[in-house]
C-alpha cells in the first residue's frame, strides 16, 4: 500500500462490479439504503462496463468479488468473516449453514445477500425479504476504507446498512493484501469517518470534509494519529452543510485534478447560499499540539500549505448549471495521474470547463475499443456515459479505491 497523493500515477486500484445487490431494493425501502432511487442493472451493467474498461486499459484492477472468493477458501478468515457479518445483520442461525457453501457462492451471499425462508428464518426477517442484508453501496468502494499514505483506513460508517461493508474490507486488506489497517473507532466509539471525505492532497497534508458522515471525532483522531507519527503534519478540514443529500461528501464539491488544477463547486469558494456558514479550518500537528488557523476558503487553505491551485468549476461559470452538474457528481472526478482523469459525460459544462482549461476530452468507448490511447495525451478528461450510476448519488471517485500510486514527480 503506497498512496501519498490523490493525482500521482495510479499503479492498482480495487473496483467492484455493481451485482444483483443493487436491484434488491424497493421504493419503500431506498431511503433504508441511502438512495434517493432505485436502479435499473442492466443499464448500470453498459455504463459501469466502460467504466472499469478505462481502468482496465491503465492499470492493475482487483475486484472485490474475486477477491472475496479467494479469500473464502479459507477456513478461519470464512468463519470469521461469516459470524461477524450475520452479528451485525442479527440472524447468526444462519452461520452454520453458510459455512457449507461453496466458497464463490458465499461471496455472492456476503454481498448480494441472503432471501428470507419461511420455514428456517425468524418472523421477524418477513417483510424484509433478507435475512443477511445485501450490500447495496458496496461498489462505491471509496467509501469504506481509504488509502493513506502505506496502510489502510477502514472507516466508521455512519449508517448501520454501511456496516457490513467495513467488514468485506477490512478482510480484504488484512488478509489478502496484507496491508496494515487503523480505525477511529477502535480509539472512540462515536468518532465516524467516511473516504469520500478524506483526500490525500501531500505526504504531509489531508483535505477532510466533516458533515453529516464524518465528524469532528474523527478527524481529530486522524489528527492526534499523523501528529505522533508525522513531523509538520496539516489537515485542512472543510466544513459541509448537512443536506441536501448531494453534498454527504467532500469528493462532491471538491476533486484534485493534478498537482496544480482542482475541481471545485463554486459556490463553496465563494461561501454564498447554504455555503455561506461553512468554515475551513487548518490544523497543524507538530511534535504532539495541534494547533487550528480558519481560512477563507480551500483554495486559500491549500495556498497557505504550499499548494496554489487552479480551480476549475463545476457546472462552469452559471450558477444554474452549477447546481444541477453538482447534483449528479459534477465535481467528483477520480485521477489517473496528474492532469488525467475520468468523469460523467452527462456534466457537459462541466466537461467544457475543463477542455478549456487544456483538458483533451476523450470517449471511453474510444479508450476500451483501443481507438484512443490515453498515454498519448498529456492532460486528458476520459468521460463516459452514464444515466442510471448518477442516481445512485456517486461518481467516479466514489467508485475507486486506489491502491497504489506512484510518488509525484516520479
């Protein structure tokens, strides 16, 4: 595990394709889920398959699924993670009979979940229709641990549905990876941290979002953590507003795009609207004290830190427009390397700001049939098209877990 920035080439990242898991929900119970809709599979299918073709052209990609099935080859980690999963979703009768499965299937169990039966499940299960949960967010793979530095945060969700995902990862990282892992909940059970607030701007400094997933707790046992370990170490913290639903992260206002350009939603700069209350803070750890200095705002945080960045705004320059893109993740790009990334095509101002700002716009249709190479431009946006992955309230940053990336500047 090797992440000390957001934009340095990306080397392996961790991907899950979208299961059955995500059509295991209903009107009723979305919201249950934290969705606002319910989502088509096969239509996710063609959209999230350019997707990973991208990845698939530029690097190493694990699948969690794959993984996961590997994994379950083994007995202890099996039996581990089986108990611990039907103990949070309440149904340990069923532990005995999963261990039985084979271990693909089981894989898909722990993801997809498990159907209520009627002559072998509690009453309690009926209206639910499963018994184990299925995991419906667990292709956001950004959100349940996140790469810092050379080990692994597995986060503190927010939301009991999150939970088990905590679980699928942590496994993944200790026992497949064999990557050292931390928790702020090992430290305070009420601190919470969420990876689409956590992004790794330098060796020495985190940008965090705290809002209604990640919260003060959390980002001060970050602190106190990198302060001990870390000389001159620095969290710029940006404040966020706790609705509407679309601002649940810090990767759906703010995205690095490279060592000097960042996408930004404008109204976050400018602290107008519900922005206007919303503080960025500075904390700077050394030798143990933290010390907090407010900022205007990011741009003017990552200044004083030595990162004089470019802002490229969501939505562009109308405010109209702004507020729609950023709507459906018009801010949220992920970085293949500097000044390379991949976005929604649908945020077509937004995708005009950034080929004005020296961005080559490229197809990913064009990048997996081999028509485009991507290593042949030396700054590029990869956009692809994607009706039915918006709805779900992520983008393509929400989508990946890097793995490792190569030092900036090398």
């Amino acid at each position: 595990m090797n992440v000390s920035s957001e934009y340095g080439r990306l080397n392996a990242v961790l991907l899950h394709r979208p299961g059955i898991e995500i059509e295991r929900m209903t009107p009723y119970n979305a919201a249950d889920a934290l969705y606002s809709d319910i989502l088509s599979k096969h239509i996710v299918d063609k959209e999230y398959d350019a997707f990973r073709g991208v990845f698939e052209k530029w690097t190493k990609v694990y699948y969690v699924e794959d993984i996961l099935a590997d994994l379950m080859d083994n007995d202890d980690v099996r039996q581990r993670l089986v108990t611990q999963s039907c103990q949070i979703d309440g149904c340990q009768h069923l532990v005995d009979e999963l261990m039985t499965h084979e271990s693909r299937r089981l894989a898909e169990e722990l993801i997809e979940g498990v159907p209520y039966h009627d002559d072998t499940d509690p009453d309690r299960f009926r209206d639910e229709r499963y018994t184990l949960k299925p995991l419906y967010n667990l292709f956001f793979t950004r959100d349940a641990s996140s790469s810092v530095y050379e080990s692994v945060l597995i986060n503190s969700m927010s939301f009991h549905v999150r939970e088990r995902e905590t679980l699928i990862y942590k496994t993944i990282f200790e026992d497949y990876f064999r990557a050292d892992t931390f928790c702020a909940k090992d430290a305070n059970s009420n601190a919470r941290t969420e990876g689409g607030d956590v992004q790794v701007a330098s060796p020495n400094l985190l940008c965090i979002g705290m809002g209604i997933r990640t919260n003060h707790k959390g980002i001060m046992y970050l602190a106190e953590k990198f302060a001990s370990e870390r000389p001159s170490f620095r969290i710029l913290v940006q404040e966020l507003p706790h609705k509407p639903d679309s601002f649940i992260h810090l990767d759906m206002v703010h995205t690095f795009l490279g060592s000097h350009q960042n996408m930004v939603y404008q109204p976050m700069i400018e602290k107008t609207g519900i922005f206007s209350s919303m503080a960025t803070t500075l904390l700077e750890c050394d030798n143990g004290k933290i010390k907090s200095h407010e900022y205007p705002n990011i741009l003017e945080g990552l200044k004083a830190c030595g990162m004089d960045m470019e802002p490229v705004y969501c939505g562009g320059t109308d405010r109209w427009y702004q507020d729609r893109e950023q709507w459906h993740s018009g801010a949220n790009f992920f970085a293949l390397g500097d000044g390379k990334v991949i976005g929604y095509e649908r945020n077509v101002n937004t995708i005009e700001s950034l080929s004005k700002a020296g961005f080559s716009v490229l197809d990913a249709d064009d990048v997996c049939c081999g028509k485009v190479d991507m290593k042949s431009y030396d700054k590029f946006v990869v956009t692809f098209k994607a009706s039915e992955l918006p709805r779900a309230g992520g983008g393509a940053r929400c989508m990946t877990m890097p793995i490792n990336r190569e030092p900036v500047g090398q």
